[in-house]
C-alpha cells in the first residue's frame, strides 16, 4: 500500500502518537537500515537543551546557507504545516517530496516493531537530507538526548543550549537528572557548546545591535532578526559553534554570517502578527521560557492593558507558568488548543484564581482569539501564549 493523498499521508503519520514516546535508539537505526542509508556518512550539528533549540538551528542554517552550503535542519514540533520539520535552505520541504518520504519510510516497516511517530518523522529526515546530499545536517532532538532517536550521529559540534525543568515525567525531576539525560549527546572528541559554562559571550548594544566574542572572532554591531534581549545568547551558541566549523574547513564569510542573523526567521517566537492592537504569539511552553518572555513584556509594555491568550499542555507545569505571566496580565482568557494533551481550559482558570486576575473560558483558539481583539483597545496588547500548538493554531487564524 502507499498513500496518495498527504492529508491522508499525515493522518497515519499522526496517528503513530498512539505509540506514545519510546526512549531507545534501536528502531530508528533499524529503519535506515532498510531504508540503506549509511547515517555515519553524514556531517551533523546536533542540538539539545531546554529551550533555545529552534533558534539556535535556525541561525546556524540562515549563515550556512548564505556561505553556500546546502545545509539541512530537522526540528520539532511544527507550528502549522509537518512541512516545516524539514529545510533545506530557508525553504520548508515541497509537498509532493514529504508524501514520497512518508511512503518511502511506510513500505520499509516492520510490523513487529512499530515505530513511533517521532522515529518515523527522524527516518524522514535522514532520508531527505541524504538524498538531497545536504552538508551538513542539523538535527534537533525531540526530547532529552540520550536516548532520543536523533541521537544515531556523532556530530561535528555538539551544542546544549540551557537547562531548565520540563518533561520531568520522561527525564526526572531534579536538574541533574534533566541534565545528565541532555548531555547524552556529548561523545568522546566530540567539541561541545553549551550555554552554561562559555569560553565565548555576546553584548547587547543600543538599536538592536549586538557584539560576540569567542575564541577566534570578534564580531561587533551584528543585528539579529529575532527579538527578545535571550536570543543574543542563543546567538553567541549559534556563532561558538560556526567557529569551530570554520576550524574544521567551512569557509564561513563574514558578510554570511551578518546577512544570515540579520536575515533569519523562527515563526512563534515574540512574532508579531498584527497592530492596533499589537498581537504576540510566542511558544513559551514551560516556566523558563515564561520567564523570559515576562522579562520582555516588562521591558517593552509600557501603556495599556495586557490580555493573555492562554493555552497549556496538561503535563506541563501550568502553575510555574502561569506564575511568571498572570501578575503581568490585565485579563487572560484560557483557551485549549486541538491536541489531546492540551489541559481544559476550565481546570486552568480554576488554577488562575489565587492571582486575582479577570479570567474568561473559550474552548477554541479562534474564538478566545476574537474574544481578545474585542476587548482591546488600539494601546492594548494581545499575548497568545502557553504552547506551541496554541500558537500553531494561532497562525492558522491570522492567516498562515
């Protein structure tokens, strides 16, 4: 059998959640055995961390791309489109090539050992960029590092972004245990970059403008595409880790490197998506990341109301969430994106109510989304956050 259609194509593909996560190594090695991929071929950047991932890749593809490299990145989740997992380039995957993966991977299955959904889509991935003979190839891991299903390859650089509490049913519930499972992916003689202990460092300057440091390069007045004063740190990773590819043989122009930061994009992050009022998505899934972008609200919102569009994952940590944004919100409206790990909205207003703030239920995210615009004024700002499938679903409804 093999699909034709790829809404029907990603339906099955989908449908492999029921499989639930599976930590191990063995099936997606089995895969590209069958597929006949060599995985140890290849030339990889391999990312892990908390949070900062997506943005850390996105700027090493953007320089890498510009200094000619056909250089391709694997990340997780998707906000809208599957598509966007897998760029070659600034480019997300054609239609037409992701439902001939899909069918490539499906007719290499075996039966007694069903993948899961994040082995079937990894398989994907090292198929894609093998055949597209992408050099190199960034991959970021779904969950973890140890024993995640990118963690096949033994990279050029290794790169753990930060490390906060998340996913503790799967990783433990201290920051040790959370660290020793993301540090999984260091291997013997392997460099490693991390955001903890830096032989490199950036400096935010005025206008937007920023300074990197390392051991070799000393970049000044750099400009970022990507807002929020923490992206100067994920930058300072993104820049670490193109110095020692430069030591290993890439030629890496310093126009590249400008024009890619200056040029990169990372949908869902403090992305502004209209005016009047001003609307927000970002992905902040976890009490980390929800304490940056409070740090940024405070800075930036000055006048008017905030109004929080709030959507949470079940098993995430709702309270150290909602903790670090309700003293900053005016009214939050709590919203449940479609994913069936989303938390109801009702349990979270229920939750809500030790901060005294103005709450509203509105089952869908368009909805609590229209809800948001009526009650705003032209100084007011929307912040749709909590999770990336609400702003997934946000971006559907403002046109994406």
């Amino acid at each position: 059998m093999s699909f034709t259609d790829l809404a029907q194509a990603e339906a099955w593909v989908f449908d492999l959640q029921k499989y639930g996560i599976k930590f191990g190594l063995s099936s997606t090695l089995n895969l590209l055995s069958r597929l006949g991929i060599r995985h140890d071929q290849g030339r990889y950047l391999h990312l892990a961390g908390t949070n900062g991932k997506g943005s850390v890749g996105a700027m090493l593809s953007a320089v890498l791309s510009r200094a000619g490299y056909p250089v391709g990145l694997f990340t997780s989740p998707h906000l809208v489109r599957f598509q966007e997992r897998y760029r070659l380039g600034d480019r997300d995957i054609p239609a037409p090539r992701l439902l001939e993966l899909i069918n490539r991977v499906y007719a290499v299955i075996d039966a007694s050992e069903p993948p899961t959904f994040f082995e079937f889509a990894t398989a994907m991935a090292f198929l894609y960029f093998f055949q597209e003979k992408a050099d190199p190839i960034i991959l970021e891991t779904g969950m973890g590092g140890r024993l995640d299903a990118t963690n096949i390859v033994t990279p050029l650089v290794a790169i753990i972004t930060n490390i906060s509490m998340d996913h503790q049913e799967f990783l433990g519930h201290t920051l040790l245990a959370v660290a020793g499972e993301k540090a999984g992916i260091i291997k013997p003689g392997t460099p490693l970059i991390t955001g903890a202990v830096q032989d490199f460092h950036s400096r935010g300057g005025p206008s937007g403008q920023f300074s990197y440091l390392g051991r070799t390069w000393n970049l000044r007045r750099l400009r970022l595409n990507l807002p929020g004063r923490h992206q100067y740190g994920n930058a300072a990773l993104a820049l670490a880790a193109l110095e020692i590819l430069e030591q290993q043989g890439y030629e890496l122009p310093e126009a590249a490197i400008r024009e890619g930061l200056q040029q990169v994009r990372w949908p869902g992050r403090l992305e502004q998506v209209a005016q009047d009022p001003r609307v927000l998505l970002d992905g902040a899934h976890n009490p980390a990341a929800a304490g940056q972008l409070a740090a940024t609200l405070k800075r930036t919102h000055k006048n008017g109301r905030l109004i929080l569009v709030l959507g949470i994952m079940g098993d995430k940590d709702t309270g150290g969430i909602m903790g670090r944004l309700l003293p900053l919100a005016h009214m939050v409206i709590f919203t449940r994106p479609r994913y069936f790990r989303a938390a109801k909205p009702e349990i979270l207003a229920q939750e809500a109510r030790a901060y005294g703030v103005p709450t509203r239920v509105e089952p869908r995210v368009a909805d609590a989304i229209r809800q948001a615009q009526r009650m705003a004024g032209p100084r007011d700002r929307i912040v749709i956050t909590g999770s990336l499938y609400t702003v997934g679903e946000a971006k559907e409804y403002f046109g994406d």
